[in-house]
C-alpha cells in the first residue's frame, strides 16, 4: 500500500465505456445516467477505502479513537454516505486524517475525495464520466477544480470580513488584527450555522438559482452592528506573567503604588513618566494626585487598557498613554520616573536617568540601579512580595577642578558621593561629601562646607569649628 500514499482513485478517459447505436436519449436521461455514473464511481471509491483499511487490519473502532468521530460517520464515509458529515475544511480535515490512518496519505486523496464528494450539489456531474476499471494514477491539482464561483466568493468573504474588522476597530477602540479575529471566526461561525458555507457561497448560489434575495445583506449588516459589541465583551484582560518586548508584565500592588509616590513625593506640580507602564496603575495614582503623568508601553493592549482605565477614573485629562519602545522614549520632562523594571532595564535606562534635571526623583519597586546607592529606602510592613521601594535623587555633575580664591578643590563624583583635595598654601586636606540634586556638602578635615550648585559656581557656608563663614567656588 506504499505506492498508494501520493496516487488518487480517478478513472482514465480512454477507459469510459462506450454505448451501442441508439437514439439520442433526452436530457433528462442524460442527467440520470451521469448522476448513476457518479453514484458507481462514488461507490467504487469507498470500496477502496473500505479494503485498504481492512489489509491493515485497522478497525473502525480504532480509528474512531484516534479521530475522535463517531463509528457511524467513519461507516457512513466507507458506504457513501456523508450526510451527516461537516462541511467546509472540516469534511477535508476528517478524511486526510482518516486516509492517513488507513496507509493512504497525500493532497491527491483529498483532491479526489472533494471531486468526488462535492458540497455544491449543483457541481455539474458530467465531469464525472462513467469510468472503466479503476487504476492509481496521480489526481489533478486541486486548483483545477476551483471555479469562477469559489474565486467570486472568496473576494466577497474576505471583503465583508475586513470591513467589519475595521469598523470594529474604530467604533469599539481595539487593536486591528484582534478586531480581524473576532470579525473572521463571527462571521464563518454565522454562515456555517445558517447555511453550511459561508456568506458570500450562499449569496453568490442564491444568483445562480435566480432567487435573489436581500437576507445574506441583512445578516451582514447585523454582523457588523453587533461585532463591536462582541469587540467590547471581548475586552483584553492582561495575565500576570505575560510576556512583553523586554519585561513580563507583573502589576505593582495597590499599596506600593502608594507608597512609592508618597516617597518620591509627588505634587500637582510635578511631570511623573512609568516607563513599561502596563496598565497604568503608577500613571493614574499620579494624576489622581494631580500630577500630570505619562506612561510609555510596548503592548498596544496594554496601552488601550490604560486609556480605559484612566478614563473610568476621571483622570483622563491628566494621566497619557503612548504605545513605544521604554529604551527609545523621550523622558527630558519629567522631573519624577516611577519605575518597576528589571535590574538589567535599569542599567540600560541609567545614563538617561543621569541626563534628567538635578534633583528629579526616580523611584523603583523592589529592584536597584546598579552600582548607584539609593538615597532612601522603604519597605511595606506584612507584605509577601514586591515590598520595597527605592528613591534615588539625580545629582548635579560637579566631578572637576573648582577654584576658592587662591585654593584649589579637586572633585571625583561617582553619582551622589564625593571624593578629592583641598589644597591650600601648597598643603592637601582629604575632601568627602555628597550631593542632593543641587545640594552639597563637603567634610575637609575640620572645616564643614555646605552650598548649591548653580551652573559654573557652588555658594553655601564654611564652618571651621565656631567659626562661620560665606563660602563660594567657581570653575
């Protein structure tokens, strides 16, 4: 049965039998005998099928199992009768299966199975010529077998589907390619139900017959009036642990959110920005706040569930969300970054961090900057996870050399810490401090220094043991 595993069952045309001389029969009679051609061909064919499953010694009962389909449709199939068969891709879908399990696998089964058992039932039988012996020889390609009508109806299937798919997306605000699948699988589940095809089949043999008829339109019309309310049932609902373009997405909870802006500090007065913002939740506590505030997020669901989100709470006006790239997004505004990313997120985003305004607040749920020591830390009493937040204040770049009248104050910063030397009268102190944003302070053995940093100058205070003093340093 090897050889049979590419070949079909069709009958060759210089096989067809011949009548003897006789009057030409009407066309009523022709039609009968094409149509009892058919039948025997039909018949012989099942035959084939029946005896090849049977030299495998494979029951119907096994077969049955492995598919999943009732005995008496997998017997229906081997006598001829596939009236209680699905139709469309899952009458193909059944018999490739079924051919397989049999020894007889390949598309020119399948070929010669739709040939032979056609869904249209107005398919003209004469191409079913009566047939001499049955011999294996390769079917034709199936697409010899398509007509003007499969082409017709396909056009106006995917036409209708695309044009409810797109009015679904506008009018319910969803993503094109999700309104596309629920457009596509409505649509072929309505016309399979009513009519065992689709739409544009119905419709198109409807013309054929004459009949015409406005129904398949008003279906059509009530598809597309009813698909967005589907599209709205359907609504995205993100998974914890769904996977995103650098992060999966896991919801900072409730109180943290809280609490991180309670330690950033964040007033009406401030531009918050969450990069990887998911459903918004660190962008809408900042805008219930009065903050303006913006969330910068890859997923375009998770981007429209934000825009819901934020309306449903009335902050709408205050809280913006932007489908992009976290690595890629402009945060030259914000003056606060509400964060909850992975270290290797955070170590990518740093430099940018570093390029925000002196004394803006990056705050970050449970994970650090590398190498850059958080200015406060907080942890949630009775928390099981994601319980600690971490403040971090971008300091003033004053690493270099400073001049205090004839002395010389040479700074190494790394971030917010301060190293270096005090050289006076050709004598070196040791220098150690830290920076606040623009606030200094600086220990030179026994002389305290604190100032602010405004552009090319520092001026603050000099106190040497009680002394007290005005202090200023330029570069």
């Amino acid at each position: 049965m090897a050889a049979l595993s590419e070949t079909a069952l069709v009958h060759h045309p210089d096989e067809t039998l011949t009548s003897t001389a006789r009057a030409l029969p009407s066309e009523r009679q022709q039609q009968a005998e094409r149509e009892a051609a058919a039948f025997e061909l039909r018949r012989a064919f099942c035959a084939q099928l029946k005896a090849a499953r049977e030299r495998r010694a494979v029951s119907l009962h096994a077969i049955s199992e492995t598919m999943k389909v009732s005995e008496s449709l997998l017997a229906g199939l081997e006598r001829g009768d596939l009236s209680r068969w699905p139709t469309g891709i899952y009458r193909r879908a059944f018999f490739r299966e079924y051919a397989g399990l049999i020894g007889l696998p390949g598309e020119s089964m399948v070929s010669e199975f739709t040939r032979l058992f056609p869904e249209d039932l107005e398919q003209v039988t004469s191409e079913l010529r009566v047939p001499g012996p049955l011999r294996l020889t390769l079917a034709r390609p199936f697409w010899r077998h398509l007509s003007p009508l499969h082409a017709v109806a396909a056009g106006i299937d995917i036409l209708a589907v695309l044009a409810g798919a797109i009015a679904i997306a506008e009018l319910a605000r969803v993503n094109l390619w999700g309104a596309l699948g629920v457009m596509a699988v409505t649509y072929h589940t309505i016309g399979t139900a009513m009519r065992g095809c689709s739409l544009g089949t119905w419709w198109l043999r409807m013309r054929k017959r004459r009949q015409r008829s406005k129904a398949p339109w008003v279906v059509l019309l009530a598809l597309a009036i009813a698909a967005p309310a589907n599209a709205q049932q359907s609504t995205f609902k993100p998974e914890v642990g769904q996977a995103g373009k650098d992060v999966v997405w896991v919801p900072t909870p409730e109180v943290m959110v809280e609490r991180m802006l309670d330690l950033a500090k964040v007033t009406p007065s401030d531009y918050v920005i969450d990069l990887g913002s998911g459903d918004g939740r660190n962008v809408i506590g900042a805008a219930k706040r009065g903050a303006n505030a913006l969330g910068v997020e890859y997923n375009p669901d998770m981007v429209t569930l934000s825009k819901r989100l934020a309306n449903e709470a009335g902050v709408a006006n205050k809280a913006q969300f932007v489908q992009g790239d976290m690595f890629l997004a402009d945060i030259s505004k914000a003056n606060v970054m509400a964060l909850f990313l992975l270290p290797s997120n955070l170590l990518r985003l740093r430099e940018k961090f570093l390029e925000l305004r002196p004394g803006s607040r990056i705050v970050s749920n449970t994970f650090s900057i590398q190498d850059w020591t958080a200015d406060e830390t907080v942890t949630i009493d009775q928390c099981e996870q994601w319980c600690t937040a971490m403040l971090y204040i971008v300091p003033a770049k004053i690493g270099g050399t400073w001049k205090i009248g004839s002395d010389t104050l040479e700074l190494k910063q790394e971030f917010q810490m301060l190293s270096g030397t005090w050289t006076s009268g050709g004598q070196a102190t040791e220098v150690s401090g830290s920076l606040k944003g623009n606030d200094v302070t600086l220990k030179a053995g026994s002389k305290a220094i604190s100032g602010r940093v405004e552009g090319n100058s520092i001026n603050g205070s000099l106190t040497d043991g009680s002394a007290k003093s005005s202090w200023r340093a330029t570069r």
